[in-house]
C-alpha cells in the first residue's frame, strides 16, 4: 500500500471511460426497464397521505375524491400527464385504493380495436376505476366508442358485417376512467375535454427525491446516510423511478466494497461506475447534448435529426431525455428546431459561442 494516496474506494480498472449511445445494463433513463419491475410492486406507495411530493396534484386529487365520495357520485375522469416515472401508475392505484373500489388496467397500444375496449367495459363493475396507460396511442375505432363510455356510461357495439352490420347500444355501469400519457399533445381535443380533471406531474425537487430515497431504504432494510441520500437524490433527474434504481445500485456497490451500509463516498463512487454525471445526466442525455453541439454547432435541429445521431427512436429523446434537460437549462425548444443553451456548452466542457441562449 505504502505512499500512495487512495480513495475511499477502488474502482476496478479505473474510472471507466464516459460513452455514448445507451447500455440496457447501466442506463438510468427513466423508462421501466426489467430489473425495476419487481422492485416497483413493493416501493409503490398505497395511499395519498404516504405519496411523495407533488403537492398541487395531491390536494386537487383529494378535493375530487372527497367531493364525489360525499355526494355519492363517482369521480370525474383523471387525465395524469407527465415524463416517465414520475408516478402516474402509481397514482392511479392510489385512486382505486382511496376509493375503496377496484382498479381495471389496460393501455392504448392494446386496444387496437374496438371490440378489445368493448369487452373491458363491459366487464366493469359500478364504480371501478379502468386505467389506460399511454391513452395516446389508443387507435381511433377504440378513442370513438371511449368517447361515448366517458360520457354516457353507454356504448354501442356493433354486430356482423356489411350492410347486415346492426349496432347494439350496451349500457356500462358509471365508473373512473383514469388516463396516464408522456405526451398530453397528442391527445385528440374531444378525449382531453372529456376529462373532469387533468393531473400535470412534474419533476421533483431534491428534497422530495431525498425522502423518496429514505423511505425506499427503509423497506430495503438497508442503512444510509443522510448526506449520501441527498447525492443519490440530486442526481436522479427529478425522478423517483430514477432515485430508487441509483439507491439500488448504490446498495449493490456498497455491499461488494464495503459493509453495505451507504456512505456519501459510496455513493459518489457507485455513481462513477453507472456513469451517471453530476448532474444526473445518462449517456443519452450527454449524447443528445454531443450531437447538438459538437455535430450542430448548438443547433437549431430537429428532433429526428438528433435521435438518427444518437442511435435512438425520435419519441425516446422527445419523451425521455428532453423534458429533463429542458428543465436542467441545457436545451430550449424553437419553433426551427433543439437549440443548446450555455449550460450545455459548458457541461462538456466547451466555452458557448457569442450570442448563445443564456449566455452571461
Ligand atoms: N411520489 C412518490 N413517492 C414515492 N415513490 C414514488 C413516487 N412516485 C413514483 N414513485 C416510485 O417510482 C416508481 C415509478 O412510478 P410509476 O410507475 O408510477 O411512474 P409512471 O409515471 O407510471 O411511469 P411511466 O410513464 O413509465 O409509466 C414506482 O414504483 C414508485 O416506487
Ligand atoms: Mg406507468
């Protein structure tokens, strides 16, 4: 050992090399991947009162509740906007839950045709709250009779074929459709105003993330400290799907390097393996920023133009990585195109061009 100074921990073969494009193994953008899925059931808050943050969204959703539980209605339709991971899924069990009534799920891609969300609705029970998971990409046969079933509890269901085609009207029992979408958008005019009340999720601040990490350590049984949990949580993108897979990981490191009790060094350490940055920026994050800069001279570029450079479908860089770094500063959106603002020049290291937005 001797004379040569070391840090708390050893990373084997060094600090790895930051790349680009995204590696399944490590990434930490925030769609569910495969490792999350079990872990999500048990980390999942059941009730309004033990939901994390979100405040606004929280007091508006128990006003609804209250209200239609005192008059003896069901509640409005829910539509809940936002990135991914941020909660939605989650909220929506907790509708079900505080409603004392039981929750359907099903999402648009599976409801290609109308009979798929004839045969749902027909199954409800009063009251029942049906989730529809990315309700944008539900397909126009399906949106049309929603329309209906949102509205008059009532849908009609056509039979046969042809000119012999009879369409049989089919009352729904009354119940709470509750919508979850990354791209409000894209929703259609007519379904968006069917909706009594639109949820609009937003990132979490830090101190939020710092009590989401606490209280999934707690049902992890495993210890942390309270300086390494706000790193964990200032570098999870605004995220609680993020701050709980870095907690993970971080886990998995102390427990091969160290006792397995989170320490700030641990978890500054861990980060650097996952090649998660300061800022909790992934390789996708940092990619897109290389692409607009170093490719585009900070822009302005299309969308699709920046997701061909960095190997990835325009709607994941558009759902996942842009509102994030839309909301870090490092990207504006305008009407030609992406445009990288200082922050981003300067985050990989580059002095911005005059004349750069938010340039001081
Ligand atoms: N407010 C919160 N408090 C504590 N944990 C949370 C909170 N919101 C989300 N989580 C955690 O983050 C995970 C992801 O949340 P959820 O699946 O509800 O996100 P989502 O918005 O539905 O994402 P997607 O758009 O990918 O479907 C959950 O398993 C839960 O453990
Ligand atoms: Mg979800």
């Amino acid at each position: 050992m001797g004379d040569v100074e070391r840090t708390e921990f050893e990373i084997p073969g060094g600090i790895p090399p930051r790349r680009t494009g995204r590696d399944p193994e490590t990434s930490v953008d925030a769609n569910v991947q495969p490792d999350d899925v079990e872990a999500e059931v048990t980390l999942r808050p059941r009730s309004l009162d033990e939901f994390i943050g979100q405040p606004k969204v929280r007091n508006q959703l128990s006003l609804v509740l209250t209200g239609a539980k005192r008059r003896g209605v069901v509640p409005d339709h829910v539509l809940l906007s936002g990135p991914p991971g941020l909660g939605k899924t989650t909220m929506a069990m907790i509708i079900a839950q505080e409603l004392g009534t039981s929750l359907r799920m099903t999402s648009g891609p599976a409801l290609e045709r109308a009979g798929d969300l004839a045969a749902m609705l027909s199954n409800l029970m009063e009251g029942d709250v049906l989730f529809i998971d990315e309700i944008h990409r539900i397909a126009r046969p399906a949106e049309e009779m929603l329309y209906m079933a949102m509205e008059d509890f009532r849908i009609d269901v056509i039979v046969g074929k042809g000119p012999g085609a009879t369409s049989i009207p089919l009352e729904i029992p009354p119940f709470t459709l509750v919508g979850a979408t990354t791209r409000s958008g894209m929703l259609t005019g007519p379904l968006r105003d069917r909706f009594g009340f639109t949820a609009q999720m937003e990132f979490y601040d830090v101190d939020d993330l710092t009590r989401v990490v606490k209280r999934t350590a707690k049902i992890l049984e495993v210890g942390i400290d309270a300086d390494a949990a706000v790193e964990i949580a200032s570098r999870s993108r605004g995220t609680p799907r993020i701050a709980n897979r870095l907690l993970r990981r971080v886990r998995d490191f102390a427990e091969v390097h160290a006792d397995g009790h989170i320490t700030l060094g641990a978890a500054n350490a861990a980060l650097i393996v996952f090649d998660v940055d300061e800022l909790g920026l992934d390789r996708l994050d940092r990619a897109v920023l290389d692409a607009l800069i170093r490719g585009h001279g900070g822009g302005p570029v299309g969308v699709n133009t920046l997701a061909v450079a960095v190997g990835e479908e325009p709607a994941t860089v558009e759902e996942v990585c842009e509102p994030y770094l839309v909301r870090a500063g490092m990207i504006a959106r305008t009407g030609r195109g992406r445009v990288a603002t200082a922050s981003a020049w300067r985050h990989l290291g580059l002095e911005p061009p005059e004349g750069t937005i938010g340039d001081y």
